[in-house]
C-alpha cells in the first residue's frame, strides 16, 4: 500500500500547501489523524487541488470543506472511483464545459506551447441532416505536416474513417466513432459535393501523425491595397506564448508597409495565453500601461489573497523587453466563429472599451474562463512549474486543467457564455469555402467590403452552412482552453 499525507484544505488553511507548519484539519473543526494508507494518490492529489483552485468549489457538494467527518470517511471517498477520468469529473460543476485532466503533464505542458503529435489536418465535422450520419470538411493543413504531403486541401469532404462511416448519436452525441481520431495512423475516405450533396467517391487519403509538431498559430499575415487604404490580414490560430516575438515581428512589418486597417482572423482560433492575447489586443489598440485590459474573478478562497496587481492586467508596451509595435486602432474587423472561443474572445472583448470591434461570422463559443496546469507538486500550491518539475509526485503523472477564474474587461462586461453575437452574419459555405487569404474568400471579402464600403460584386449567399458539431482542436486535452501564464502570488497568512 503506498502511504501519503492528506492534508484538508479548508477556507481558513489556504496556504496549507505554501507553509509546512500549520495544522490540518476539516472546517467542522474535528482534527483527526491526518495519516491514513491507500492507492489513491491520484485522487487524493485532484481532490486536494480542486478544493483549493476550482472556479465553482462552492457549488459542488463533493468539494465543499465539511464533506468528510473522518479521514476514513475521505478515503472511502476516493477509494470508490477508482478510474481517474471518472474521479475529476465528478468533482466538476455541472455546467462546467471546458475543465480537463491529462494523465501526462508533460504532454499537456507540450501542447499549450503548440507541440503536438499531429498529422497536420485541421477538419470540422457537420451532421447530415436529421440522422446520426456525420462528414467531415478540411479547414486547412499545416504546412511542413504529414498532410502538406498527401493529396488532401481546404474544402475536401470525407465521410468515412477506415472503412467506417461517421456518426454521432443525436441524443447523446458521445456516443460516437471520433475516437478513431485518436489513432496515430488512419485512411480518409473522401467525398464530392455534388448539387449540394455528399457523394462518396473511391479516393482513400492515409494521414499519419508526427511526434513534437510545432504548429505556428500565424498562418497568413499579408497587407492589401484596398483603393488606396493599406489593410492589414492576419489569421491567427492559436495564442501560443512561444510566438509572442513573431507575432510582434508581424505588426512590425504591418506598421513599416502603413496599414491603417485591420483584418484579424480567429475562425479556428480555440484560444490559449492570457498574456499572449494582451499583447496581441496592445498590438491592436496601443501601449497605454494605464489602460486596463482585463480584471480577474476567482473563487471566494482565493480572491481576497491576490494583491491587485495580480488581479489586474493593463495593455502592455514590449514583448520579451523589446519594443512592442502597435498599429494605434480605434476599429478592427475580427473574422469569428463558433469555434473562435476563449482567448479569442478575449482579445474581442477587452478591446471592446477602446476600439470599435466589427465582428463578422457567426456568435462565438462562449468561454470566458481561464485556467491554469495543476500537479502533484503540494509545496507550490499544486501549480505547476517548468522549474519545479523534480519536486512533481513521481508516483503521479497526471495534471489538471480546470476552469479556475473569469475575465471581466475595463467596464466590467463578462457575461457572454452565450457567445459573442457577430455584427455581419456570414457562415463559411462548404460549397465555397474559398481560399485563406485570398481578396474573394467571402468572410475576408466580406470585411474589405465594409472597409471600403464599396458594393462588392461577391455573392454572399450561403448554399450549404457549415454547421459544425465539433472541429479537431476539440479532439486534444487542451480544447477550447484559456490559461493563465503569469506568476500567482498568493498573501501569505
């Protein structure tokens, strides 16, 4: 049996974890041995961490700081569960849709700085009208992947994963086939739209995926002379903190050709750093450090220990101590979708008390969470750390990723769960997705038109909606995730 300590956090024993000396106990005031043997390390180290961190720890029962009378009664607890997917998920808020768990902190760590195992296709899947039948339709393919090599491009439809036709339950879209998606190697079966139908077809393309893919979120920047106007076009993908210096690179160039427009695409942008979306929202607006970008909420433990530095983030002014290049803004068009979701929504909505935002496409996913990476490293509060890695539970490999906190902008606006609701309403057409980038793709077309208010000669209508289900991003531990990558300075007691 392996022996470890159970240390009960309650309200009034926040910093249990940063000070060695002070006693354990539960919030009914019963002190009990806090020894106790069992197998469930895991458990003992999720509970633990949620209790302290989780957004929602008031609201859920099997949280609350008076659940055990005993530690046999804690034990019994997590001794019941013993699969630890089950465990994490039924100490989640039951609204909570975005809270995750990794049985490898070293792949979640990887993937929240844009390292994958990934073949490089990008897809939403759509229903076929009324049944459980599913298709698929290629986003974009990631250059130097797997992909960039096969004969597969933007707009391609497949309806099949090695032989076997997509689908998901209509009542319970768990229960589905996606999880072919997590083979390393599979065959697409493809498909042609034919009068605004699927047809399959014969042709089969095999993707394999690739250790330690680094994708670059800046997938095309570019500048357009739109009768005279030099516009800006940058279709982000991710806010992932190792591209912060490219992505100042980029608005350098925009400054140095005289953009005064901007064209920002987050379609697919799932999200990531907090800190990432600051600088790229100062990039935008300027780099007044006296305007607030965005204040903080976090649950009622931990609130009143954050100093309002912490609490409170302002437009930044340099990137990694270099000068931050600003393109000075009052208006941008932001091309967003249902899969453009936390820190995409972010930027939309701390800029929205300085800068006109025109928001064109379809209301957004609706997060305004933001999480941080949670190990078994008791001594740092469960927070992980790169430099702290040997102090990490060998025993205990997971990590967590859950909702811990909540974005208000300088008027203190956050209420928007419900998505972001688009200006121009536009949905991307399977039957003419267009090129990336290209002037007559309809959403960017779209925003040229409005920046020059010249009537365009594009026909907007939409024949076939992508209305997706889910999209790839969906299919990795990170999801539609927010973090927060900035130092937590808790007050000590």
């Amino acid at each position: 049996m392996k022996k470890f300590l159970y240390l009960f956090i309650g309200a009034s024993l926040l910093f249990v974890s940063c000070n060695k000396d002070d006693d354990g106990g539960f919030s009914n005031g019963q002190t009990p041995s806090l020894l106790a043997e069992s197998d469930a390390v895991v458990q003992d180290f999720m509970w633990q961490a949620m209790n302290l961190w989780y957004f929602w720890q008031a609201e859920v029962p099997n949280l609350a700081d008076d659940r055990f009378s005993s530690d046999a009664a804690y034990t019994r607890f997590l001794e019941a569960t013993p699969n630890p997917e089950e465990f994490f998920n039924s100490l989640k808020f039951n609204e909570d849709r975005f809270s995750g768990e990794d049985s490898d902190y070293t792949s979640l760590v990887n993937r929240l700085n844009g390292i994958s195992k990934n073949n490089g296709m990008e897809f939403g899947l759509v229903r076929f009208g009324e049944g459980d039948d599913i298709f698929g339709y290629v986003r974009y393919i990631l250059p130097g992947s797997d992909a960039a090599s096969k004969n597969i491009q933007r707009g391609d439809i497949f309806t099949r994963v090695n032989g076997q036709a997509l689908f998901a339950n209509r009542t319970n879209s768990s229960i589905n086939n996606f999880d072919l998606f997590s083979n390393d190697n599979y065959t697409l079966g493809m498909a042609d739209i034919v009068d605004n139908t699927i047809v399959d077809n014969d042709t089969e393309v095999t993707l394999s995926k690739v250790e330690n893919f680094v994708e670059n979120p800046i997938f095309i920047s570019n500048t357009f002379n739109v009768d005279g106007t030099i516009v800006a076009y940058l279709m982000y993908n991710g806010f992932t903190r190792d591209f912060d210096t490219e992505l100042n690179n980029v608005f350098g160039d925009f400054v140095a050709a005289g953009a005064t427009e901007l064209v920002l695409d987050m379609r697919y942008n799932g999200g990531g750093s907090v800190n990432t979306s600051r600088l790229l929202s100062s990039m935008i607006y300027g780099t007044n450090t006296n305007d607030l970008y965005i204040r903080q909420r976090w649950n009622a433990k931990i609130q009143d220990q954050l100093s309002a530095e912490q609490l409170e983030d302002y437009f930044a002014n340099n990137v990694g101590g270099a000068t931050l290049n600003t393109l000075n803004l009052n208006k941008v068009y932001v091309l967003a979708t249902n899969s453009s979701a936390s820190a995409s929504e972010l930027v939309m909505n701390g800029l929205a008390p300085y800068v006109d935002v025109i928001h064109i496409g379809e209301t957004t996913r609706g997060k305004n969470e933001f999480s941080i990476t949670l190990v078994d490293d008791e001594a740092n509060s469960f927070i992980y750390s790169s430099s702290r890695e040997g102090n990490i539970n060998p025993d205990n490999s997971w990590a967590l990723q859950p909702l811990v906190g909540r974005n208000e902008n300088a008027d203190g606006f956050f209420d928007y769960t419900a998505g972001l609701v688009p200006d121009i309403i536009l949905e991307e057409d399977l039957a003419n997705l267009g090129v990336l980038g290209d002037v007559n793709e309809p959403l960017l077309a779209r925003a040229l038109q409005e920046i020059s208010g010249a009537s365009s000669k594009i026909d907007f209508s939409v024949q076939m909606p992508a209305k997706v289900l889910t999209d790839s991003k969906m299919f990795t531990p990170t999801k539609d995730n927010m973090y927060l990558d900035k130092p937590i300075n808790l007050k000590l007691n």
